[in-house]
C-alpha cells in the first residue's frame, strides 16, 4: 500500500505551495484587469473601423514614423505589434524561466501537464486548420495554420472575472501556466515558420546587446540608462534580421537572474506587468482588431470562407481537444487522477477557455496574410468570431460548476489557526 504522498504524486492539478498560488492570484488579478482593458480596447476598434468614420481609423493605423535611415519607418498598428508587444513577451519570458528555475514546475512531474497540454493544444487546432483548407481545395491559406494555436491568458481571465466564479486554484494556475507556454510555443513558431528573410549579420551581432544586457543583469546593474538602451538596440537589430522583433524580448527576458544576490525577476515583472496588460496588448488590441466587416451581409460571407471556417473550428474545438485529450491521456498512461476537489468537466471548461485566442493569434494573422487581403479581413473576423465562442461555451459549462467551485474556495481560504496561511497549503497534523 503506497503512502499519502505517493498518492500525492499521481494526481493530476493538485494545489501547488501556499507562496506560489499567493503569486499567482497577484498575477491573475492584473491580468483580468488588463483582460478587461483588451475587450474595451478591441471593442471601441471595431465600432470606429465600421462606423462612418473608418476611413480616419485605418488612416491612423497606416500612419508611418520613425527613422528611415535605420529601416525603422514602420506604420504606427506596426509599432505596436512589433514594439510593444515586445514587452508582452519580456514579461513572458520572465514568468516562464521564474516558474521553471523557482515555482512549482521546477518539479518536472508537475511541468510535464502543462507543457503536455500546451503542445497538444497547438498540434490539434493546427491539424484542423490544415485539414479544412486542404478539403475544401485551398491550399495557399496554408500559411495561416499557426493563427489557432495561443491563447490569450487576459481575455480568457476577463471572461472568468466577469463569470465571476470560484474555479479552483490549481485550474487557474494550469490555465495561467499553460498560456504562457503556449505563447512561448507560438513565439518559437514565429521565429522559425513566418521569418521570410533571414539576415545573419544583424542577428549575429544581437547577440552582443544580448549579451550585455545579461552581463549587466548578473552584475547588479538597474539602472535604466543602461538597460533601456541595450534592449533597444537588441531590439532594432533582430527587426532587421528578419526575425520578428518580438523574439528579443522574450531572450532578454530569458537574461534576467531568478535566484540569487542579484535576482531581479519579480521586480521586473512587477513592475511591467502592468504596462505589459493595460497598455502594451490593449493598443496592440485595438490597432489589430478593427477590421471593417461591411455589415451583416459581410460577415455572413466572411463566414463561408475557408479561413474563417478553419480558424473557428480550431479555435473552438481544435484547442478543447487538444488540450482535455492530452491531460486525459496523460493521466491514463501514467496512471494519475485528478485531485480529489476536481473533475473532468473542470478541465473541460478551462480547455475551452484556452480556445480564446487573441492577442499572439492576431500577430500570427497579420504575418500569414497581411493587413489588406482577404484573407487578413477573414482571419481577423474568425479570431474574434471563435474567440467569443469559446468563451460563451466555456461559460456555460463552468457556470453549471459554480457551487462546487465555491465550495472549493472556501475550503483553500480558511484560515482557523489565523496564520495568515490558508490552512489548505499546511501540512495535516494526524
């Protein structure tokens, strides 16, 4: 008879340490703010893009600054794609090396779930994109197969705060963690899959920027005179590579000590989260969601394309499937369970919250296929389309959980013994 902490072990979405799930909650509370500001934000775009003031909109959005010399000329809807959402990935990238080097998944039994799900969520939405382009006859949409494969963490917890439910913890950790994987997946894909042309020379030499900033990381340094600069000209250089320029931030991110005398992560990450959820992605939002959809009769039409067809599957039911198929088949080929509070339309419910795909999804639409084709038109309408699918389906089903998720709740929130520690995360005195 194996003892408790053996049975410990082969459960599935167990409660992770008191100090992790008090970090995580602070995260998960910014970022359903910045969710929030992201509906705003794409919501007044699409009501200016088809009002009868569109033209002033896309005007804006068209609008080139910046030096020219340098090839730094961009519209401004491309400075906040490649600009600040290279902020976004910095900050992902600090959140996923500090939960690898010093949170709960430094254990690579608890690891293995999200990583698991993360790929599985992509393979599957991927695999039905591709599957219904090439069934219905249109191939050169193919480029397009990765717009399905992120979720976006902030819209996805902007649907939970306004549900106002009480999912477990250790949902919304494996939610949370499992969207910034799957961001660091799709930023991968980016790199390798929609880079055109490739220039070596200014890629090499970001290396050195890189490099600095990372000396300049372990040494101590804060100050910003020296940080800012270096991440800038990282920046500017793997622009010029080719290489979307979004991938510097996640590198630097990368650079930033966890552990140590010098550890600076959760300053940085505390400090620009905030800029990262309620002004980096919601310009970004609102920048790349206005598309003008030309009525009902538009969007019908829009509705029948293959693109629009694909993504919308994909989204909402490519990323359920793949991401319960590969938490079930984990726990079946491991022989693990769930824990005991949770059951599988739990996790139902928050795969079909990872079919929110919007941010990284809108970034990957505008490389595959432009801002003015057809296609780039379609695939924006599908994002948003699918997206409020998903959420509206995963409403219903974590709704139907509401009590149990109380329940939950107020079980993790006890504190009898007043510790200030939920008594939950303490170990059981028998």
């Amino acid at each position: 008879m194996t003892d408790r902490n053996d049975r410990l072990r082969r459960r599935l979405l167990t409660r992770g340490s008191w100090s992790e799930a008090s970090r995580f909650a602070e995260t998960l509370r910014k970022e359903t703010v910045g969710g929030v500001l992201l509906l705003i934000a794409a919501g007044v775009a699409l009501v200016w893009a088809n009002s009868p003031w569109s033209y002033s909109y896309h005007a804006m959005s068209a609008y080139v600054v910046g030096p020219e010399s340098v090839h730094l000329n961009l519209s401004i809807s491309a400075w906040a794609a490649d600009g600040l959402l290279a902020v976004f990935f910095f900050v992902v990238g600090l959140e996923l090396k500090r939960e690898f080097v010093a949170g709960d998944l430094r254990d690579p039994a608890r690891a293995a779930l999200p990583i698991a799900a993360a790929v599985g969520g992509m393979i599957a939405p991927a695999a039905i994109f591709v599957a219904i382009n090439l069934f219905t006859g249109h191939p050169e949409n193919l480029d397009g197969w990765a717009v399905p494969i992120a979720t976006d963490i902030a819209f996805a917890l902007a649907v939970l705060a306004v549900l106002s439910t009480h999912l477990p913890s250790a949902l919304r950790i494996f939610l949370l963690t499992l969207a910034v994987v799957d961001d660091l997946l799709a930023i991968t894909v980016i790199a390798v899959f929609y880079t055109d042309q490739l220039s070596v020379g200014p890629l090499a030499a970001a290396l050195i920027p890189i490099g600095l900033f990372a000396v300049a990381m372990h040494r101590g340094a804060r100050q910003w005179w020296i940080l800012v600069p270096l991440a800038v000209v990282a920046w500017a250089l793997v622009h010029a590579s080719g290489v979307h320029a979004t991938v510097a931030g996640v590198l630097l991110g990368f650079t930033v000590p966890v552990l140590g005398r010098h550890a600076a992560a959760e300053q940085f990450e505390h400090r620009l989260r905030p800029v990262s959820a309620g002004f980096a992605v919601p310009v970004f939002a609102f920048f790349a969601a206005g598309v003008t959809v030309g009525g009902w009769s538009g969007f019908t039409e829009a509705l029948s394309h293959p693109v629009t067809i694909g993504v919308i599957a994909a989204l909402v039911l490519g990323k359920p499937i793949g991401v319960l198929g590969t938490t079930y088949l984990l726990a079946r080929f491991t022989h693990a369970r769930l824990d005991d509070d949770l059951a599988w339309r739990d996790v139902l419910g928050v795969a079909l919250l990872a079919g929110i795909g919007f941010t990284v999804s809108l970034l990957i639409g505008e490389l595959a296929f432009g801002h003015a084709s057809v296609a780039g038109v379609d695939v924006k309408i599908a994002i948003l389309a699918g997206s409020v699918a998903s959420g509206l389906i995963a409403a219903v089903v974590l709704a139907s959980r509401n009590a149990a998720y109380r329940r939950i709740h107020l079980l993790e929130t006890s504190d009898e013994d007043h510790d200030g520690v939920p008594d939950v995360y303490q170990p059981r005195q028998d």
